[in-house]
C-alpha cells in the first residue's frame, strides 16, 4: 500500500508553540493587571523594584514555556523517526494496519518468481567470471588526478550555468574496508556520451541537452533546483512494452550493452519483464497520487522567477515503461557497520520519477539496516500560510531545527532485510543506515532497482545507441561521471531568494 505522509509535523510543533506563546502573553496580563490594582504611594516609590520583579516574571514563564516547547519538539521529532516511512509504496504482509512499524521479527511479501529470477541472475554473474567481465563499483573516495582535475575545470568554466553548493565538512566515513559493491547491471557501464557512442538520434540528443541548459535557475519536476551533468552524460533506460498476447511487459531492445554477448540473455530479460509486471499497478497508483498532488513550491507566488518544469502529469505507464536498470551485490566486510550517505537518483536530466526497488537476498546475520527518507518540502508544509519568515520563528523556540519549512521534511524509515519491495518518487531522498555485521565473514546482499524514466520529456533510451570503444574506454569516463555527481547529490533544500520574498511582502 501507499503510505501517505500525513504527519504534518511541521503543523504540529507550531500550534504548540502558539499555544505556550498565547499562555505567556496571558500570565503576563494578568501579572499587569494586578500592579495597576495597587494604587498607593508606596507602590510608586517602589516602581524600580516592581520593574525587576517584572523581568524576573517574565524570564521565569519564558525560561518555562522554551523548556516545554523543546521537550514537545524532541518528542514528535522521536516518532518521526520511529515512524513505517510516508510517501512509498510498500509490499508488505499486514495492508489493513496502516500505522504498525515494521520490525525484523515481520516480513515482507515474497515474491512469487523470486527463485526464477535469482536463478537468472546467478547465471549472468558465473558468465561475468568466466569471461573476466566482472566490474567492481569504484571507491569514489579514490577519485583523483586528471579526472578531478578535469571536471572540476569544467565546473569553473561555466560557474553559472549549474549550482553546485559548497561542500561541508562533514566527516566522510571510508568504505573501501567495509563495503565492495559488483555490477551485475550498472547505468555507469552504459551511459549516452558523444565520445563514445553513435546514434541516429544524435542530434535530438544534443538538442535536448541544449534545452536542459536553459532550465538554470529553475526547478525540475520534483521541485528540486534543476541540474544537469556538465559532461553531458545521460543515463539511459530499457524499454519494457506492454504484451497484450503474454498480459505483461516485456524489454523491447537492448537491456545491458557489455551482456549483448551472453546467451542466456533471454532469460534474464523475461524475468525481468515478469517483475516490471508485477511492479506496474502499483508504479501507476502512485503516480497516479503524485500527479494528482502536483508540486506547489513554497513562496512561488513571491517570486516570479522561479520556474518549475513538471511534465510528470503527461506520463502514463499502461502501455509502456522506461526503465534504468540496476542490478548489484554488496558485500559488508565482518565486524563492520555500513551507512550510506543522502541521496536522489540522477541529475534532473535523466528526468527519473520513481524508484521500485526488490532486495532479492539480504544475509539473515545483517542486522540493523534501515533505509531513511526526507524530502524537499511543499507549500503546504508552511504553518503560516506564506507568512512563515515574519511569523513562525517568533513563536518556536527550536524554529531553525524543526519549524523552518525551507529545510527537509523527515519521512521515516523501513528495515532493510530479504524481499523488502518498494517504490517511491525520486523527490524522496534516502539513504542506507546502519547495516550491520557482526560476524568473522563478509556477508551479503543483492538488490534490483528499476530508476523509472519519465518518458514524455525524455524519450531517449539504449535502443538509440550503439558503443564505439570498448568497456576499458567506458569505464574511465565513468570516474568522471561518478565524481560530478558526487559533488551534486541535489540533497539540499530549496534554495530561495529571501530577498525577493522580503520586497514582495512588502
């Protein structure tokens, strides 16, 4: 089922900070009220010491009324945090207990050709070994020399074209000892970059990257600030159809270009078609609740110069679905604890709307995993109906942390173990937490993600190319693809020009 986001705790915190704020302005007039009472000559002589009583009144009730409104926010910040993630489609077991967490003692739906299609997997890796195309995901961490150098050139020449924000400094945790991630089917092997590949349709893609040029300064359709590679590569996805004979949808074309050569590929194709399938209905219902939501970015009637490029409404996935695929296996070293870090899927112009995501096999002895969400926020996040920046902080004692809609809306979180089967939009930003092994050998798990493409506004998919240097060659343009965007996670919240909100106020 769709867990909708109904929380509302920005709301929440709000209506009890104006409460607590209503309650001190009230004990206040009733301290005024009693002073005017007394009349007599002493009471006058007296009138510096009444002032101190005043403040000492009135740092008492405020020192009063601060220590409860931050006990109440830590309190609803706490189940939030505990909370069955909002905003994703979730196959589980219990549908008619809207409210139950999930807990590693409850499972998941199993899916009902999970052996067919692990089977096809474990074909495609032992074909990988014994034709040494077995490829690691790299350490971007490792990341260094003329590709960084070149990127980050690329980034200084056009400064203004695509914002990237400062990174903080943070504390990066080191994974190369902890996690190894193998490609079985990877979007980073198979990208559309003109040094590398032809196309009959080169020109349309060349065009479409000028278009997204001139998306600077905009939003994409998620409401995130749109962005796009400098490098101009384009993640390309399959095309799965719909067969009206076989009542399910098939890949049409090209699924993985270094697997053209396995001859097994049709296996794995059709399993794959079979978990589309079985992912569609559900991929529509949610689409169908996103589309229906729309996008309402917070202070767009100030500023007239936001623009928001949503052509989601257009897309429809009853007869055909574009879909990157992604196929891998992580291995988390013993004794470890392995967290990811926030992220969407892609630049905006891979233009990708949902993630459906299958964890095929997950070791029983990982324990503790959890996949976070937040997301960026919607006007009907603000408590003070556009008012927010005169109003809401006057109230909230821990305004910056909690009560700021222009920072993420927490979502909650799901468990991470065998047959967790989701889908959610790429506006929800996720990452992998605190998965741990705490036995002497290195445990693992496999995961099938379908990145869904919003086909109407970017129609290009890896039927349209045809690689012209071998996979050595791909695989160095590869670090620089991974290294920009690592650099861009679009994890951020909306970035508003306050100035521009001021002078409309005004």
């Amino acid at each position: 089922m769709l867990n909708i986001d109904n929380n509302n705790y920005i709301r929440k915190i709000y209506d009890k900070s104006v409460s607590l704020h209503e309650y001190k302005q009230k004990e206040c007039e009733k301290h005024y009220q009693h002073e005017e009472q007394q009349e007599d000559v002493e009471a006058l002589v007296e009138k510096q010491d009444i002032k101190e009583n005043d403040d000492e009144i009135w740092d008492r009730l405020d020192y009063k009324c601060q220590n409860e409104a931050k006990q109440f926010n830590k309190s609803i910040y706490k189940d939030i945090k505990a909370q069955k993630a909002s905003d994703v489609f979730i196959f589980e077991d219990n549908f008619d207990k809207n409210n139950k967490i999930l807990s590693h003692n409850e499972k998941y739906i199993i899916y009902e050709r999970k052996v067919d299609l692990l089977k096809a997997i474990n074909k495609v890796m032992l074909y990988q070994e014994q034709n040494n195309l077995v490829d690691y995901h790299p350490n971007i961490n490792s990341i260094s020399g003329e590709i960084k150098q070149l990127v980050n050139q690329e980034m200084e020449k056009r400064p203004n074209q695509w914002y990237y924000p400062e990174q903080k400094n943070e504390k990066k945790q080191n994974t190369e000892d902890i996690v190894k991630v193998r490609n079985i089917i990877h979007q980073s092997l198979q990208p559309y970059h003109k040094d590398y590949t032809q196309s009959l349709k080169k020109n349309e893609i060349e065009e479409y990257f000028e278009r997204v040029k001139q998306n600077k300064g905009g939003y994409d359709q998620w409401g995130k600030q749109y962005k796009a590679s400098l490098s101009e590569f384009l993640w390309l996805p399959a095309v799965f159809a719909y067969s009206e004979n076989n009542k399910m949808y098939e890949i049409q074309g090209k699924l993985f270009d270094p697997l053209k050569n396995y001859p097994d590929l049709g296996e794995l194709k059709l399993e794959l078609g079979h978990l589309m399938t079985y992912f569609s209905k559900p991929l529509q219902q949610t689409h169908n609740y996103f589309k229906k939501l729309g996008y309402k970015i917070l202070n767009e009637f100030y500023d007239d110069g936001i623009k928001i490029y949503d052509e989601k409404s257009r897309v429809d996935f009853s007869q055909k679905i574009h879909a990157i695929v992604k196929i891998s296996e992580i291995e988390i070293a013993p004794q470890s604890i392995y967290s990811g870090q926030w992220h969407v899927e892609g630049f905006s112009s891979d233009n990708i709307l949902y993630t459906c995501l299958y964890v095929i096999e997950h070791d029983e002895n990982l324990t503790n995993g959890k996949l976070k969400f937040k997301r960026t926020p919607r006007e009907s996040d603000d408590p003070c109906n556009r008012m927010q920046e005169q109003c809401a902080h006057t109230y909230c004692p821990d305004y910056e942390r909690f009560c700021d809609p222009h920072k993420l809306i927490p979502l909650g979180s799901l468990d991470i173990k065998e047959n967790l089967m989701i889908i959610f939009p790429n506006q929800n930003i996720h990452k992998v937490k605190g998965i741990k092994n705490i036995t002497n050998k290195p445990l693992k798990r496999k995961i099938i993600a379908f990145f869904v493409v919003n086909h109407e506004d970017q129609p290009f998919t890896i039927n349209d190319v045809e690689f012209t240097k071998p996979i050595e060659f791909i695989k160095v343009y590869r670090m620089r693809d991974m290294y920009e965007r690592s650099k861009n996670k679009q994890t951020e919240a909306q970035a508003f020009n306050q100035y521009m909100i001021t002078k409309n106020l005004d």
